[in-house]
C-alpha cells in the first residue's frame, strides 16, 4: 500500500509539522501554526485582503519563483489583474502589447500555456515569460526553461477547458499548482476550500506559504439582517475549512479516509508532473527526427545521433515513470472506492438507518412498501359497490 509519510519540500520543520496536522484532519491546530509565525492574514473586506496579498506577492521581487495560488478562476483572474497593474506601473512591462481572450499580453509578462502541441514543444502547464510580442503578426516569443518558443495565432487564439491557450501565470489556481514548487506561496483561502486544497496548496513553498483569507457573508441574509453580530470571524471560518474534508459525507473512517485523500492528491500531482515531462521528451525526440544534418556533416551527424539516443532514452525513462505513477494512482483510488463502499455496506446494516428510514416515511409510503391499500380507498370501493347493487 501507498502511504505519504513525510513531506521533505518545505525547509522548516515547523512548517512540514504543520502540514502533516493538516493532512490528518486536525486543519485548527495546523492554522494556529501559522498564526503563531505571522502567515496569516485575515480581514472582512475582500479588497483589502486581496489587495495586501498581491502587495506582499510583489515585495518578494520574484515573480519566477514565488505564485499567488486561488481556489476559483475568477479569484484568479482578480489577482492577476491586479499585479499586471503593478508590473505594467513599475515599467516591467513592453510598451507593444496583443489583446487576447485572458487579457493583455506584453513582454515582461509571466505566462501559463494551458494547451499540448507536440509541433511546438510545449505542453500543458509549462510557465515562461514573454519575450517579445507582434501586435500586428499576432505572435507571441515566450521563454520556456532555457529556450524560446513562438506562439502563432492559431495557438493564441485556441482554448481549452480550461480556459484560453495562453493565460497570465503571477496567480494560479491550486489545480495547475499541482507537482509544482516555489519559494514562497501567496494562498488566497476562501469558504469552499478543504483541508485536501489547503495541504496542496499550502505545500507548494519550499521557503514559506501564507494564507490570505476573508471572513464570508451570506447576501440573501443581508436582505431581512444587515447586521449580523454573531457572524463567525475570517480566522473562525478558515479554521472550519480546513477541517472540512472532501469526503466528509462519506466517513466512518476518518483518519483512514484523509490519509488515502491526501496521498491520492500527492499521486496525482506528480503523475501530472511526469505526463508533462513525457510530452517533453516525445517532441523533443521528434523534432531530432524531423531536422537531421546533412549526411555529409559527419561530425553534426555523429553529434546527432548521440541526441536521438538520449532523448530517446528520455522518452523511455519519462513514459515509465508516467506508468509508475498512473498504477499507484489507480491502486489508491481502488483503496479510496474500497473504504467508500465498505462504509455504505456498514451503514446498510446499521439498524438505526433502517428505523430512521421507516420513521421519515409517510403513511401512504409505508403501506405502500407494505403492499396495502389505504382504508379510506377500500371504503370508496365499498360503496360504489353498494351503488350498483341498488340500481
């Protein structure tokens, strides 16, 4: 069986001991952690809050290295929109910018390609910054890990389910997050995040990762109760959260239940990871076979070849890291589904849920299941009877 044990990305030992109280369901404890070290920000105006966060995100000068991380695209869009605002008014940003479905793109901007093309070299999730930008040509250079890449208009103006091709990268959502790692996170912690969000998101630092959070109030309330004096504070609220489990309506079993959750969301990280360094070596093997030297460049030739070797090795070693990865994800959510359906079977037995069942029911229901009619039908049948005795 599969089992994380130990997180070893973050560099303090308080922090990984904050993660692994998070990853057992105890997210209370795992929050006063972070209170304690001052990675906690919480307000009652969202604006605030976001605004201070995307402040903080910027006085850590790294855009490379430190990401904003949301639980919905629309926080996401927000946060993005905002710290474009700082990078184009700090002059990081080229004066020619192309307008795309995301937003304005110009060079400067940290980006996020969303879309494989195996033509181009790229996959899914691959971060860069643009380095240069063709309003009139509609094309766009982004730097990718050491080389550069043009994206034409037929990849710029594709999307995917995920949204447009190409999208800013200074905030992400925890989903792309995934199998990544940062210096610092900057968590934007709304009411429908989990404690299974919250461990993944919150473990993308290697340095430090704090969380923003505001405390959420219900608009259908304000309409008869303005004020609402009882409302739980943001600190309060998050709190609730991260003690809330994905699979909460479901356990029996809890610490079992968030113990294989949590390693399904580890497994799945890194096989995402691993299916993107096989898209890799699958284009970079194949453009080698695409381009071949001049058969009479011996020495090109030669280099060549050793190329193709390695990257056909690369190829090899990535896909079998990606079967490795896809086998342990299926044996953990075999695990999961296992631990599910033994907890229906047990409730099924359970003969409280059979009386519960029996109290909810209505008369007509229950004689109905009975196979009985109801007295009142039995006497309307008694009658017309009667009535056609007397004619």
């Amino acid at each position: 069986m599969i089992e994380l044990h130990e997180n070893r990305r973050q560099s303090e030992r308080w922090e990984r001991d904050a993660l692994a109280l998070l990853r057992d369901g105890r997210g209370a404890a795992a929050l006063e952690r972070y209170q304690d070290r001052g990675r906690v920000v919480a307000g009652e105006d969202a604006d605030a809050v976001r605004q201070q966060l995307v402040t903080d995100w910027w006085a850590a000068r790294d855009a490379d290295r430190s990401v904003m991380i949301a639980f919905r695209r629309v926080d996401v869009r927000d946060l993005n929109g905002r710290a474009r605002m700082l990078m184009r008014a700090s002059g990081a940003l080229g004066r020619a910018e192309l307008q795309l479905a995301a937003g304005g793109f110009a060079a400067g901007d940290r980006v996020v390609l969303r879309r494989n093309d195996r033509a181009l070299g790229v996959s899914n999730g691959d971060r860069g910054t643009i380095a240069g930008v063709d309003p009139t040509g509609r094309t766009i250079d982004v730097q990718l890990s050491g080389r550069r890449v043009r994206l034409d208009a037929g990849y710029l103006d594709s999307a995917t389910r995920h949204g447009p091709s190409l999208q800013h990268a200074y905030a992400i959502t925890g989903h792309v997050a995934q199998g990544l790692t940062f210096r610092q996170t900057f968590v934007l912690a709304t009411d429908h995040i989990s404690r299974e969000w919250a461990y993944s998101a919150l473990s993308r630092g290697r340095e430090s990762n704090r969380l923003y959070t505001v405390a959420a109030r219900s608009e259908e309330r304000d309409e008869y109760a303005p004020s609402d004096a009882r409302r739980p504070a943001a600190r309060e609220q998050l709190a609730a959260a991260l003690e809330r489990s994905d699979a909460h309506t479901l356990a029996t079993d809890i610490g079992r239940e968030q113990r294989l959750v949590a390693e399904l969301q580890h497994v799945v990280a890194e096989h995402e990871s691993a299916v993107r360094a096989h898209d890799t070596a699958v284009s970079v093997r194949a453009d080698l076979e695409r381009d071949p030297p001049h058969p009479l460049r011996r020495r090109a030739r030669r280099r060549h070849g050793r190329e193709l070797a390695r990257a056909r090795d690369d190829e090899a070693r990535t896909l079998r890291r990606v079967e490795a990865w896809s086998s342990k994800e299926t044996t953990v959510r075999a695990q999961l589904e296992q631990e599910r359906r033994a907890r229906v079977a047990d409730k099924a037995r359970d003969p409280t849920v059979e009386l519960e069942r029996v109290r909810s029911e209505t008369r007509a229901q229950r004689l109905a299941r009975l196979g009985l009619e109801r007295p009142e039908r039995i006497l309307e049948r008694a009658v017309d009877g009667g009535r056609g005795l007397g004619r």
